[in-house]
C-alpha cells in the first residue's frame, strides 16, 4: 500500500482529490495535514467516518516544519496542494508569503531530510497561472515557459511564483509543477458575493477553466498510472492544468453564465466600469491537452459544470423571482465599498492600485463596446493558439536532447543578459549553469528553469514586495513582446506594497 501525504485536503481541489484517491483501487493510504479549526476538524470527522483506517489525519500548519517532517515520513507520494488564495490572501500578505511560499519551503526540506537514498517521494506541486499575469485578447493564447509576469499588489501570484522556483531548484529527485488555472466548483458564487475580488476580472479575459472534480480525478490518474510505471516523460517538469477546448471561455462569458442561474445577466447587474481593465491572470492553454492525453482527467466543459451546478443548488431558481435591479441593489452594488474593490481604492485614493488595473484612464471602460467574445473573429481566434504563440528565445524546433551551450546563450540574451558557462552536456536541463541578467546579478539555476519554466533573475525578476516590470520590459525583450499588450511604453513605474500599504513611484533609468 503506497502512502500519499496531502496538504490542502479540505479546499475545493483538496477534497475531491481525497474522495477520487480513495476511490482508487490500487489500495492507497492517505495521510492529511489539516488546520486545526472547526471547518477542518468537521472535515475531518467526515472523512474518518467514511474512510477509516486508509487514512491518518494530523492537525497542524505547514508554516509549521515540524508538522511538515510529520506529515511526509515514510511518504511514497507527496502532493503539495495547500496555499492561501485570494481573497483571503488579499487581506493577509505576511501569511500569504508565510504559507505559499515558506510552507513550500519546509515541505521541500522536510521530503528531503525524510527521505532514504534512491527512494524519495515523489513531490507534486500546485501552482498557479496567476504566475503569468495578465492577459487579454492580443495574447489571449499561452503555455509553459512563457514570462512570468505576476499582476502588481498580487502577493498570491508572486509567492506562488517564489515557491515553484524552490521547488525547481531543490535537490528533490522526483518532482512535477502543476499550474492550475481557475477552478470552477461547488461554493463559487457564494464565495464570489462576499468580496470586491470579482472586480478586479477584467471582461476580455481569456479564461481555460478546470473543474475541482476533474482537478482531483487528475490526481488520481497520476498516481495511478505512475504505480503502473506509465507516466514516462511526467516527472521533472512543468505543466498547465485546463479543461480544454470546452472549458475556454471570457471574464465576460464567465459571469454571464453564472448570472444565468438567477435569471440575470452580466449588463443588468454590472456597470462595465466597475471590473479592472488590466493586471489580472488567466489565459487559454496552448498546451493543456498534453495532461490529457497522459492521464484522460477531463469530464466537464464549462456548460456541463453550470449544468451540475444547477441540479446541485436549486435554491438559486428562487432568484429569478426577484428583480435584477434589487439584485443589483442588495448584493453586488455593496461590493463595490468592500475594500478589495478598484472603486474603493478609487475613492481613497490608492491611486497606485488604481493605476495598476486601469491604466491611464484611471477609470475602466463605460460602455460594453469592444466586449472580445462579441468580436467577428472571436471563434477565429480560439481555433487558432498557434498564431498567439509567444518567442522563448531559441529554437524550440530542436528536440530537448538537442539543445546546447548555443541554445542557452540565445536565450539569455533575449532576456536581456548572458549565459556565463562556457560548456554544457548537450540535452541536460537540470544541471545548474550560471547566468548573468541585465543589471549584473548572477546566479545559477537550470536550463529547464530558464528556457522551460519562464523563470529568470531571482534578484530582480522574481517580486516578492516591489514590482518593477516598467523597468524590465525596456530592457528584456523576452517580457515586452507581452508587457506591451497592456501597458504603454512610456510608463515608468514601480509598484511595492508593505504591511498592506500599496504605493507606486516613477523611476527614471
């Protein structure tokens, strides 16, 4: 019986793939790190109550390295699930970094101090596309290695990003990055209702969605498969996590759909202003089906997910009596005081953050013109990624056995710097190299980190409290054949934010 340790149990990715490992007949033993609060302990209750003697369940903190060592003894398989999301990671920026970032952190160590020569767990960790940033219908297309860009004031991303890098750069021997896109699931429009974060999805978003029921059946199919030795070409890199082609789909599209439900619609509850215009994430997946075809995991589009939710949650039928504009009145216009709102910050003058996801107009659009899903060749171009494709900076026709020393000096000059390493082992992407950026930092990470994750500088490229990519675009052309879809050339920021206190400064090179 293979033990598979499990962070995040309870969330909504969490739980399903509890309930599909379980459902598992290869006979795994499931052992779970919960908080210690009344949701979990009621979750956990739960789970022993159906489950049994297959699982252990321990409570503690994965900011917590004890708890961390505890959790991952004698573990064949490690899934790092766990993290703080918005909103709540909106509101608490030094726990967001705590649990993202230095609880990957002591998961990495505590598998790698547990582990025995040649048997080291197999680490799968979750990220997230808010690694990319933002996107819209110039590029509505992307994959893995493209820029890592992560949305200013966004300590989600950012420490999400922090921590998938430590996990590419640690000595762990068996270990898969899995950047999961927008999760569609069971309490979303509940959760959705108490909180300004539904402004600040701008309209044109490309959005590939994954369902929390297909994420977990993913999960299974992994380990599944990997018992079986067939997941040849899995471990050691980085993938998207999507639905595919039926799970594409706008901002616009998305809330439509849901306001469906209630018998409303997205112009009778929303004014066009009120959503962000830029400095969001999401994107449609180039490269998503490459799961798919490894481990056949997708069961929902967006319309069959809707249609589910429906028959789950008919209460919300019970909305269509009432009018939309009470609707409007009652449940979203409140929102807009909520103080993760753009028209709260607008108000008190948080000017950086209303910079951040408006631009130069300072004040979003005022009417629905120009919506991308009602665009003629809107269809045209969800047929068509491989026209969106993004430049990584050497010639990716090559086979990976293929690439040289020449592949990874062609790269870091499109990212503005050099590679100093004189020689390499053609075809090897995991022994560290050194490289130099633009500013003269030097550092060593692997090629697979530079050319196939999108990562580049940790000193200047990977923000933690500042945001500086003003500055970056202007001189590393790897970001601004992106950076450039939504912001002007001519601006010249830098974003920071401390102790929750967002501010922005003009710089000068």
């Amino acid at each position: 019986m293979r033990t598979v340790a499990v962070t995040g149990a309870s969330g909504s990715m969490g739980k399903e793939t509890v309930k599909y490992i379980l459902s598992s007949d290869k006979g795994f033993f499931l052992r779970m790190l919960l908080l210690n609060t009344p949701l979990d302990r009621r979750f956990a209750r739960k789970i022993k109550r159906r489950y049994g003697d297959r699982t252990e369940i321990f409570f503690g903190d994965i900011r917590c390295y004890d708890d961390c060592l505890k959790l991952t003894k004698n573990a064949d398989y490690v899934l790092h699930i766990a993290a703080l999301i918005p909103p709540k990671a909106d509101h608490d920026e030094e726990r967001t970094r705590q649990t993202n970032f230095d609880g990957t952190v002591n998961m990495v160590n505590a598998v790698i101090e547990n582990g025995k020569v040649g048997t080291e767990a197999k680490f799968i960790h979750i990220s997230t596309v808010a690694t990319y940033g933002n996107r819209d219908e110039k590029h509505p297309w992307g994959r893995v290695g493209d820029p890592l860009l992560t949305s200013m004031y966004d300590v989600y991303g950012t420490s999400k990003t922090r921590g998938e890098r430590y996990v590419l750069e640690s000595p762990l021997q068996n270990w898969v990055i899995l950047r999961q896109s927008g999760i569609l699931y069971d309490n979303m429009l509940m959760n959705n209702i108490k909180d300004g974060l539904m402004f600040h999805t701008c309209w044109n978003v490309p959005i590939e969605w994954a369902t929390a029921k297909d994420s977990g059946i993913l999960m299974r199919n992994i380990l599944e498969k990997d018992v079986e030795n067939q997941t040849k070409n899995f471990w050691k890199r980085v993938f998207n996590i999507g639905d595919g082609e039926k799970a594409r789909t706008t901002g616009y599209e998305t809330f439509d759909d849901g306001f469906k439900l209630i018998g409303g619609s997205v112009k009778s509850f929303f004014k066009p202003e009120w959503n962000a215009t830029r400095n969001f994430h999401c994107m449609w997946y180039l490269d998503s089906d490459e799961l798919e075809e490894m481990f056949h995991f997708r069961t929902q589009g967006c319309s069959d997910f809707w249609s589910w939710f429906q028959s789950r949650h008919k209460i919300y039928g019970i909305a269509r009596i009432l009018p939309p504009a009470l609707i409007k009145t009652l449940a979203i216009k409140p929102l807009l005081r909520n103080n993760n709102s753009p028209k709260y910050w607008q108000k008190h003058g948080q000017t950086g953050r209303v910079f951040a996801c408006y631009g130069k107009s300072m004040d979003g659009v005022k009417t629905w013109d120009g919506l991308f899903c009602e665009r003629a060749d809107y269809e045209e171009i969800k047929g068509s990624g491989e026209k969106y494709r993004l430049d990584h900076g050497y010639d990716e026709t090559k086979p990976t056995s293929e690439l040289d020393i020449a592949d990874m000096k062609q790269a870091a000059a499109f990212r503005g710097g050099q590679c100093l390493t004189e020689s390499m082992t053609k075809g090897d992407l995991h022994s560290k190299l050194q490289w130099q950026c633009h500013n003269g930092h030097t550092f060593f990470s692997s090629p697979y980190t530079i050319l196939k994750a999108g990562h580049w500088c940790p000193e200047c490229c990977l923000p933690d409290r500042e945001w500086n990519f003003d500055s970056l675009a202007k001189k590393i052309p790897f970001y601004a054949q992106i950076w450039y879809d939504s912001h002007d050339v001519d601006e010249n920021y830098v974003y920071t934010i401390e102790n929750g206190v967002p501010s922005h400064r003009e710089f000068h090179d």
